[in-house]
C-alpha cells in the first residue's frame, strides 16, 4: 500500500474532506470519497471517486462547477491570446451560467492554449442539456487527475503545478495542512491557482 494511500485513509475526516475538496468542489462527492474509507488500492480509490462524480446531482454540478476558476496561461503568452481566451470565456459563462471546465492531463503544454480555445468553440454550440454532462465528465476526470496526485504526494507539502493548473494539473493540497490553514473552504470560492492569473 503507499504511504499516500495509508495516510489518506488514517488521517482525520475533516483533514481528508479539505483536501478532497481540492478535487472536487462538492461537499457530497468528498464527504462520499470519505466515507469509504479505507481503501485497499489507488484503484478502488479512484473507483470511488468516479461513482460519486456519475452521482452528482444538478445542484451538486453546480456547487462544483462554482468553486472551479478560469484558465491560466503559461508566462509570457502573448496578449491576443489571453484575448481570445477572455473572449471565449465570457462567451460560455454568459450563455451556460457557469466557467469552462476542461480536463488537460493528457495534453502537451505546448498545445493547451489551442485545445482550449477549440473545445469552448465546439462546446458554445451545444445548448445547456447538451453541455451539462460534457462539463460533468470534465469534472469527473479533473477529479480523477487531482485525487491521484492528492494520494501520491500526501506526504509531501504541495507545490506548483503547472501553469494551467486550474484544468487539473497543479498538485492538490497536503493531507495535512498547516494548523494556520486548517479553515474549511467555501464550496463555492475561486481559490487563486499558482502559475499566473485568471484571465479577466
């Protein structure tokens, strides 16, 4: 068993329930991850985490959904990017009510900024039926990603990920926060995400 697995299924509740919270912004989904604990595996873990993702009500989507925060884009990424970018978020947010969620684990750095840009493009064309469960898998494998770097560094202190992190790629918080940031997260906060600044 590893020694992030161990500790996550040891350590306190409400430890475990803030951090999954970095996850997955919906106190359902990490208060079901917690339950269920202990894990044998990383895979019934992340099993785990899958069920309760497929099990998020609407209202559930939309806490999660809310506690999400814009792209960021690597330094130095010339301005007409970060205006297309701003552009096609607000395109999506005022027509679905809510920020672009994107999984970007599998996408090489290079290629992220046009990825996005083409995903919110393809995506403004659905109506808000259609895109609903396309933002809920999104979240599921943001989820996923975040849940495996949660157990594999739980024993290290968290630090930056990538610059687009905000898609899943930045390393969640400890299992064991500093006593000074133990303050349980507001669902529904846009935490700032390390690597650069949400596009406004």
């Amino acid at each position: 068993m590893p020694a992030g697995l161990e500790r996550f299924n040891s350590t306190s509740a409400d430890d475990v329930r803030r951090a999954l919270l970095t996850c997955c912004r919906s106190l359902r989904w990490a208060d079901r991850v917690t339950e269920h604990r202990p894990y044998p595996d990383i895979e019934s873990l992340l099993a785990a985490g899958d069920e309760a993702a497929y099990d998020l009500t609407p209202a559930d989507l939309a806490e999660a959904l809310a506690g999400e925060s814009l792209t960021l884009l690597p330094d130095g990424t010339y301005s007409a990017a970060h205006t297309a970018l701003s552009a096609a978020h607000a395109a999506y947010e005022s027509r679905f009510g809510h920020v672009f969620v994107i999984c970007l684990d599998d996408v090489a750095p290079e290629e992220e900024l046009d990825q996005v840009l083409a995903a919110i493009r393809s995506r403004l064309a659905n109506d808000p039926e259609e895109e609903r469960p396309l933002a809920a898998e999104e979240l599921r494998r943001l989820a996923r990603g975040r849940l495996t770097r949660l157990v594999r560094d739980s024993h290290d202190q968290p630090t930056p990920g990538r610059a687009l992190g905000a898609r899943g790629t930045a390393r969640p918080a400890a299992i064991n926060p500093h006593p000074a940031d133990r303050r349980r997260p507001h669902p529904g906060s846009r935490p700032a995400e390390p690597g650069g600044r949400p596009v406004e």
